[in-house]
C-alpha cells in the first residue's frame, strides 16, 4: 500500500475519534495504546517519510555583466509553460559560475528537461546618510538596498534569458547580461 494512502486511511479512521472519546470513555486502555500508536505511525509515514528527490539532470553555467563575473547572484529557472519542468535556483561564486537545483532535488544536481525562463538580481546594501537610536540609546546608520544588474533580468515576465535543459546534455548555459539588451 502507498505511504501516503496509509497515512491517509489511518487519518481517517481517526477523525470520528477524538482525544476526550479515547481517554474518559468507558475504552479498553490497551485499544487507546494501540489507536494512538496507529495515529503516529500514520503521520510519521504521511509526512515525508518516504519521499526521494527527483530525477533531474546537471546544470551550469556563468554570469557575466558587461563582460565581467557577477558574483552572489542569485539565478532561477522558471518553466515556461506551466506543468513542464520544475522551478529551480542556485547561486553565483566569485567567478560568476552557478549551479542549479530544484526544492525536491538533490543539492547542486540541476533540474528536470524542459524550456525554462531564466532570472538573474544581484542587491546591494548602500547608506542612506541617516542615523536612528534605538531605545537604549544605540546609534545605527540606516541602510537600503538596490539592484546591481538591470531590472529587465530580474523578471520572468521581462527576461529574454532561455534555457532549454535536456536529458542527454550538456546543460551548459552562459548568460552576458548587459544594460540594454
């Protein structure tokens, strides 16, 4: 029988019972131990206890703004046509390169093949120029944050970045992101 469908059968033969039926009812104690122990069986299995990541296949690449890495960066691959592939993320190192994974992938193992919009935003932090005291006191100079790389890269409704991921690779995609593309 399906784990989830386990969980799912001992939810249900559950929910007509309630604590207060279980404990100050005229029941036989050992049926409380043994309803109570199904019950966190049933969630304990229901709950994820089976699940293995997906299948996907590798992805990598670089960034590049200008010409030059673009480093902490953060990079998504969103499937351009609903219900084909699976919306995955990752991050640039020092020399612009990125890795991929999917939330219910293994880390840095890439995504599943399909046609995928790409987005790329890089924030940094700047002063403001002003100061706030807290309660006690304390100084702090304010601080905002703003986008390093042009807006248009940071939107799947706006990106011109494509990427096509495919089984039999390789998934080797470089983006030279510039100011007007």
């Amino acid at each position: 029988m399906n784990v989830n469908r386990a969980a799912y059968l001992t939810i249900t033969a559950l929910s007509s019972l309630t604590i207060f039926d279980l404990f100050y009812h005229n029941m036989n104690h050992t049926l409380n131990i043994a309803l109570i122990s199904l019950f966190v069986l049933g969630m304990t299995l229901g709950c994820g206890g089976g699940r293995k990541p997906i299948k996907t296949d590798y992805v990598e690449g670089t960034v590049t703004y200008n010409g030059a890495p673009v480093s902490s960066a953060s990079i998504n691959f969103s499937p351009a046509r609903t219900g084909e592939g699976s919306p995955a993320y990752g991050f640039t190192d020092n020399s612009g390169t990125y890795k991929i994974q999917t939330f219910l992938g293994a880390p840095d193992r890439g995504t599943t093949p399909g046609e995928y919009i790409v987005t790329v935003s890089k924030t940094e932090s700047f002063s403001t120029g002003r100061f706030t005291t807290d309660e006690d006191g304390n100084r702090f100079e304010e601080y905002n944050t703003r986008s390093v790389l042009p807006e248009i890269y940071n939107n799947a409704g706006t990106s011109p970045l494509r990427a096509t991921v495919t089984s039999s690779g390789p998934n080797n995609f470089d983006f030279d992101l510039v100011d007007e593309p």
